[in-house]
C-alpha cells in the first residue's frame, strides 16, 4: 500500500484570497479602517445637517419676527374705588340700575336700557358730544350689590378709544360706611402690532380713567351730600 497522501479533496485558497495575502501590510490596514471609519463618518454628516438646519431655523426665526417693542393688544387694566358715609344699600339704591348710570355719571347726556336689570339687557350711553356707546348687562346680583356688563358692538372711539372692554360694579360695606368699586379690563381701538397714537393702551387706559372717576366721586358727593 502507498504511503503518499492523496491530494484529492484538499482545497488551496482562490486566487482571490491568494492576491490578498500579496497585498502589503499598510494597504490592509487602511481598507480595515475605512471599513470601521465608515459609520462614523456617516453620522458626523447627519450631526453637520442637523445643526446647519437648526442655525438657519434660528435666523428665519430672527428676521422674521416682530420688533420687540412690537406686540398685539393685551388687557389693560383700569380699577377704580372710592369711599362713601352712607350704607351700602343706600349707594346700591343710586348705583345700581343698569339703565340709569346718567343719574351719577356727570360725563353722560343719557342712558336707558331696553330690558332694565335683566341678564342681556342691553344699554345706551349717550355722552354730552352726542357720541354713542352700547353696552350688554352679563349679571345683575341685588343680593350682593354688584352688576357685570361688557361693551356692545358700537363704541364711539371719539369718546372712548377702546376696542372693547368688560367692567364689573359692586358696593361692599367699609368701616361705618361702603366703598364703591368700579374695575375694568379693555383692549385698545387699534389692535395692530404698532397703535396709531391717541388710540393705544395708554390712551385707552387714561379715557377710561377719565369716564369712571368724575362718576365715583358724583355718587359719593350726591349721597353724602344727602346724609347732612
């Protein structure tokens, strides 16, 4: 029997694999690394777009948004109060029909409302240039002496240059006496980013002012006058 071993059934490498071995050293540790550095590479592109997306958000965001000193109409507030020696239910007896604020508003030529103290009843100022104003009762409470009301849909701004606005009365007892209070919460007449003079919170803010006021201190003079 032959002692030589048969070669069938051993497998050489290709000469694929044959043409790797050849290759030097260096040239496989570079494909090595390229292989490796791949991935990274990839994902240091998708960080470069992300930011340079989010910068260029940010400077749309910059070059297209309004002045600082530039904003839309917010609430301004107008609260006004005054002290009165007389009962609370002796001032809520002047004050507290809806349709008969001329009677202590010395600002008013006239004022009626269509449905007296009822919710939705809707009153009309009448001031003494002959400017208008409506305005719509939202709760009338006797018991505890106070009326909530808010503008109707025509405001003269000649008069009063506010947008709209909601105002809240009530008496409440103050020491031996009551304290009449008067708040309101208005939007200026020109509602844009940048208001025309003359009709911008300020100026509604002051005409309001103006229209509350001289009325709280007409009732207060009208019912301490009454008690000497």
């Amino acid at each position: 029997m032959s002692r030589h071993r048969s070669s069938v059934g051993l497998r050489w490498p290709s000469k694929r694999i044959a043409a790797l071995h050849r290759l030097p050293i260096r040239s496989v540790l570079a494909a090595r690394c390229a292989l490796r550095c791949a991935p990274m590479a990839a994902r240091s592109l998708r960080h470069l777009i992300r930011d340079a997306t989010l910068a260029l958000a940010f400077a749309l965001a910059v070059l297209t948004a309004p002045s600082a000193h530039a904003h839309g109409p917010t609430p301004q507030k107008i609260d006004e109060a005054v002290e009165i020696a007389a009962a609370p239910a002796a001032v809520w007896a002047l004050v507290g029909d809806f349709g008969s604020l001329a009677r202590w508003n010395p600002r008013l030529k006239a004022s009626e409302a269509d449905q007296g103290n009822a919710v939705g009843s809707k009153r009309r100022l009448t001031f003494d240039q002959g400017a208008g104003v409506s305005e719509e009762l939202d709760e009338h409470l006797p018991a505890e002496m106070s009326m909530s009301y808010r503008s109707g849909r025509t405001i003269d701004t000649k008069v009063l240059p506010v947008g709209s606005y909601s105002a809240r009365l009530r008496v409440v007892p103050a020491g031996s006496g009551s304290r009449l209070e008067w708040r309101a919460r208005a939007y200026r007449a020109d509602t844009g980013n940048e208001p025309a003079a003359g009709l911008d919170d300020a100026a509604a803010v002051q005409a309001l002012r103006d229209f509350m006021l001289p009325a709280l201190h007409a009732a207060k003079k009208k019912l301490e006058d009454k008690q000497n």
